[in-house]
C-alpha cells in the first residue's frame, strides 16, 4: 500500500485569522519569538495500486478540484514511504514528487 | 401560469423552508429540489438556500458543488436559468464557479448574527429588478464564513461592469474585499448574497420585508 499526502495552505495574501488566533495564544502558554502561524490542511490518500505518474497525475486533479480551492488555497502533492512496505525508506519521502498548486 | 421556483435542499440546508415561504409570499409555486435528484421538475428559477451542506466539511459548499442536482443547476445557470444564492448557497455558487472568488471566516473569527444594511449597486439582474436604484436595505446576516475575497484583477473587473450587486453599509462584519455582500455573473442571471433575503419577507417574522422584491423580482423577470 502506498500514501501519497496532500497539504493544503491558505494563499500567502488570504488573510488567516485562525493561524493569527493561534498566534497570538502563543505568549499566553509560555512560547516566545513565534512571529506568525499559517494554519493549513493535510490530507492522506491511501492508494490501492502503485503511486506511478499517472496515479500522482489523477491526485493533483483531485487536489486540485476539491481538496483546495485555488482562488484562495494553494496545495502540496508528496509521496510518502510506509515504514512497512516492503522496500521502504531509502532517503527522505517524496522530496522530488513535490510539487506546487496550480495558481490560478 | 404559475411560475416555479425550485428550492435545494442539502443535507444540512436550514433556510429552504424559508425560502419557499418566501417564493410563496410572492405569489410563485415553490418545488421542493433534492441534493441526490439531478431532475429540476421545470422549475424556471433555482434558489440555493443557507444552511451547513453536507456539514461544511472540507470547505463551505466544496461537497455540495459536487451534487447530483448541482450538475443540473450549473449547465442551466450557463443557458440562462436564474440562479440565487443565499448565505451557504452563495458559498456553493462560488466553489461551483458560477460566480468568482470565495468566502473565507471572518476576519474577527466570530459568528455573526444581525440586522444588516445594504445598498442595492445593481437592478439589472434577475433578482433585484424591483428595487428602486441605489435602494438601502435591511435584512438578516448570519455567518461564521462570509468575508468575501478575490484577487485585486477581479475585484476590478467586478466593479467595471457593475456586478458588485449588494454593499454593506455601516460596518463591514466579516473582512469582506470592498465591502462586497453580494455579486451576479455577468449575465445577471446568477447572483450570491451572504445577507438572508427570505427571512425578511414579513412584518411578524423579519426586521422589515426588504427581502420581497428579491422574489418578486425574479417573476417579472421570467413573465417578462
């Protein structure tokens, strides 16, 4: 079994005021210098098949028409290696399959 | 002949009932339109009512935009059908791309619950064609996610062709880009508001009945 993971983050110029809720707590808990909080979505998509181009390809259009709107969210697509998957876990997951949300 | 006007209900719409006493109240049939039903039942106009569709998960009206009847609603709304929607039924609007830009948590991260005034900018569209120009009106808002956001090239484009239908007045209450309570497309036939036109149809129910002529408008419009 595969997982490929789907981040989705407000645009940098959406204004987030949950992240800056969460910010401004910060102090009230004891955590100083945290100058800015960005609060965001992650998705896991469990595949039944093998995570192949077309298979990625198929996830940026999911991504890309339902898990993130992209007039006001951008998104993430990476691949992750399962600890117990046979043949797992030589480098870093997925570093190369990242890639960034369409923009619209 | 009577004039049908559909009303959705999602799972998670609290307004449709409102909405077709409203349709009632101003002399049109309303019909009853099923998320799971992609059949319209010849209705001549749609309102997407407010409400919590599918529980807002995900995004508001992101699962909604995906439904049976929406697949309908949207291939109509491109051939003309007149389209309002109202609060969560705006939301839907904008994730189905009928409209542009979304709607984002208010700024001040609170629900907000009140009687709000509104300048009418548009009478042209099919929904505000019995408003006096520039009319103000109040009626009912209510939204934890009604800040309404477009890029700047599409706020401007907006603005230049006269499809910012409904601004707030007095107090922007929830961070919306040029204090944009409303929009059409630019046919005119679609338009989105986060205010709740159909709860201020009556003296004994609403702060005022501003929001008769949405539905009034709109039977003019289709007898015309």
């Amino acid at each position: 079994m595969a997982r490929v993971v789907v981040d989705v983050m407000l645009k940098p110029e959406i204004l987030d005021p949950q992240g800056q809720a969460v910010q401004r707590a910060l102090p009230r808990l004891g955590f100083e210098g945290i100058t800015d909080v960005r609060q965001g979505k992650r998705f896991e998509l469990d595949l039944a098949g093998p995570v192949d181009e077309a298979a990625i390809a198929r996830i940026r259009e999911i991504a890309g028409t339902f898990l993130a709107n992209t007039v006001i969210e951008d998104f993430e697509v990476r691949v992750e290696e399962l600890a117990d998957a046979p043949g797992a876990a030589t480098g870093s997951a997925g570093d190369n399959a990242a890639e960034e949300g369409a923009v619209r | 002949m009577t004039i049908r006007v559909g009303v959705v209900t999602f799972p998670g719409s609290l307004d449709d009932r409102d909405a077709a006493r409203a349709v009632k109240l101003a002399g049109a049939e309303p019909v009853a339109l099923w998320h799971g039903d992609k059949d319209l039942h010849q209705v001549d106009a749609v309102i997407l009512p407010g409400g919590f569709s599918y529980g807002d998960y995900l995004r508001c009206g992101a699962i909604a935009r995906f439904s049976p009847v929406m697949e309908t609603i949207i291939a109509g709304a491109h051939e003309g059908l007149p389209v309002l929607g109202i609060c969560n039924g705006f939301q839907v609007l904008c994730e189905s791309h009928l409209l542009p830009g979304a709607l984002t948590r208010n700024d001040h991260l609170h629900f907000v619950c009140r009687d709000q005034r509104l300048r009418v900018e548009n009478t042209s569209t099919a929904w505000t064609g019995d408003f006096a120009p520039a009319a103000e009106i109040t009626i009912p808002l209510k939204n934890g996610e009604g800040g309404y956001v477009a890029d700047e090239a599409t706020l401007d484009e907006l603005e230049a062709e006269g499809r910012v239908v409904f601004r707030y007045l007095d107090v922007n209450p929830n961070g919306s880009r040029r204090d944009i309570a409303g929009i059409t497309n630019a046919a005119g036939n679609v338009v989105g508001l986060m205010p709740h036109p159909e709860h201020a149809v009556e003296a004994l129910t609403g702060p005022t009945t501003d929001g008769l002529p949405f539905f009034t408008s709109v039977l003019k419009k289709l007898v015309a």
